[in-house]
C-alpha cells in the first residue's frame, strides 16, 4: 500500500506531495457552490454561453481554492 501511495504522490506532485492550501471561507464555498448549479441549471436550460462559467464557482467551491484569491494576495485565513 505504501508504494502506491508514493507511486501516487510521484506521478501527481513530479516526486512530492502537493498540499494545495484552501483560500476560501465556508460561507464562500457554500455561496459559489450553489451559485454554480445555479448557473450551469440556467445555461442547460438555454439560457446564455457565459451562465457555463457556473463550471468556476462549482470548482471553486468544491476545492475551496480561488485563483484569483492569490492573484490579488488575498488571505482570509491569515488571522488564525
């Protein structure tokens, strides 16, 4: 088992385990989330191209990592 688990870690982190560091808050997550299924329900439905970017938030919100949170250095979690 353990050799998987660094055959794992090989091919996914090119020989380290990569940890990515959550930057968004519950609540953040919560809103994004259901904002996303919101907007890929809307864009299914006929609604405009753009409602595909739904396909962001739900990623966001599920992994709890934003992007543009680190591009723009913000950290919500830097008071804890």
């Amino acid at each position: 088992m353990e050799s998987a688990v660094k055959m794992l870690n090989f091919w996914a982190g090119l020989g380290y385990a990569f940890a990515m560091k959550k930057n968004v808050r519950i609540w953040d997550r919560l809103l994004r989330f259901f904002f996303g299924v919101f907007m890929m329900a809307w864009g299914f439905a006929g609604g405009p191209t753009w409602a595909y970017f739904g396909v962001y938030f739900l990623a966001t919100g599920s992994w709890g990592y934003c992007a543009f949170y680190s591009l723009l250095n913000y950290q919500p979690f830097a008071d804890e």
